[in-house]
C-alpha cells in the first residue's frame, strides 16, 4: 500500500443509518466539483486491501455491515487517516442519476463498463459518513499504463448510504492497481474536527478482474 493524495451528500448526524437489504439504483444528489489540483501530501499507517476474488462478502464499510449486499460488492482495502476511516471496494456497474444545478442526466450502464468503484469515508469512532470530500481514482494496469484516471460523483442511496463512486472501464480481465486519493472536506467544522484532513490523502490498492 502506498500513500501519497486527492465528490458526497449532507450527513445526518444523530444515528446511523440502517443496513439496506438489496442494492438498489444508486441516486446522485450533487455533484461538487472534482478536485484533482496537485498539492501537499500526506501520509498514514499502511492501508490493509484483499483481492476482491476473496471476499465474498462486504466487510467493514462504517457502519453497513457484510450482510447489507452479499455477493455484490468487494472491499478492495481500508485505511484510518487522522480519524477518518477510508474503504474502497468494488460492485458491478451501477446505473445512477446526475443532478447538477436545475439539470438531471441519468447514466445508464454499458457493456463497456467493468466495476462500479465506491469510495467511503467516515469518522472512525462515530462512523458517521463524511460529505464534502473530493475523491479521484486512478487504475493502471499490470504494465503501470493508467487505463483510467477520474473523479468519483458524490452520491447517496438508501441501501449503501452517503458514498462517493463511479462506473469504471476496463480493457480486459487482469491484474490493476487504484490509487484513491482523497481531498479535504470543504465544510466549515466543529472543534473536534479542527487541525485534521487538511492536506489530501491516497491509498493504492489491487484490483484483480476476471473480465466477468
């Protein structure tokens, strides 16, 4: 695991939000700008990551539980940045919806799309989700050729709650490597929040993919 660098919804603090039975079509409430400028780095404890070709279930994800999606989505690896949990993991490609300003454009899957890569961050010690990141992957292949290098939308649904993904191409079956890298929220903050996530922050974790 390496670390190195650098969009979601408004939380609803109080209480944790309940573990959904099914994966349903993930709904796009915003799309905040994608930050990807280069900057200060910053650095963490080794990030932990399992091939998705061993995970049969979810584990972890803050607070959703492994029982929320059997089968369908895969923790490629987690990390704790300054407090904040860090996963992210796998699933088949989703379809979801933009809303961006008064416009609304749906994004239906192709059969050019390989993996829906979801990202999600949360306070390790409440595991409230944390909005107003910004989020960016880049997926190379076994050669180190970069295959795919773009920001992931903020969202929100009711069965995987406030997380930050996309659909993602693949040229074929292989081994990858994604590099997340996460921006500081942009939010004004509470006291227990002051001093922390200022500078961004990147995990590099394996994608195997069997091309199915």
């Amino acid at each position: 695991m390496n670390h190195d660098r650098n969009p979601t919804a408004n939380p609803r603090r109080g209480r944790r939000r309940p573990r959904g039975p099914r994966l349903g079509a993930l709904t796009m409430i915003s799309a905040a700008a994608l930050a990807a400028a280069g900057c200060a780095t910053s650095t963490a404890p080794a990030a932990t990551s399992q091939p998705a070709a061993t995970m049969p279930d979810m584990v972890g994800m803050s607070g959703m539980g492994a029982a929320a999606l059997p089968g369908q989505m895969h923790l490629l690896g987690s990390d704790t940045w300054q407090g904040m949990t860090v996963e992210l993991a796998s699933m088949p490609p989703q379809p979801f919806t933009i809303f961006e300003g008064q416009q609304t454009k749906p994004v239906i899957p192709t059969g050019k799309d390989s993996v829906h890569l979801m990202a999600v961050l949360a306070d390790a010690q409440s595991h409230e989700r944390i909005p107003y990141a910004s989020c960016w992957v880049t997926v190379t292949d076994s050669t180190g050729k970069i295959v795919f290098d773009g920001g992931l939308w903020p969202m929100i649904s009711r069965d995987v709650g406030t997380h930050y993904g996309t659909n993602v191409a693949l040229p074929g079956p292989g081994r990858y490597s994604v590099r997340l890298r996460v921006g500081p929220p942009q939010a004004a903050r509470h006291p227990e929040y002051t001093g922390i996530w200022l500078t961004p922050y990147t995990m590099t974790v394996p994608l195997p993919w069997s091309g199915r």
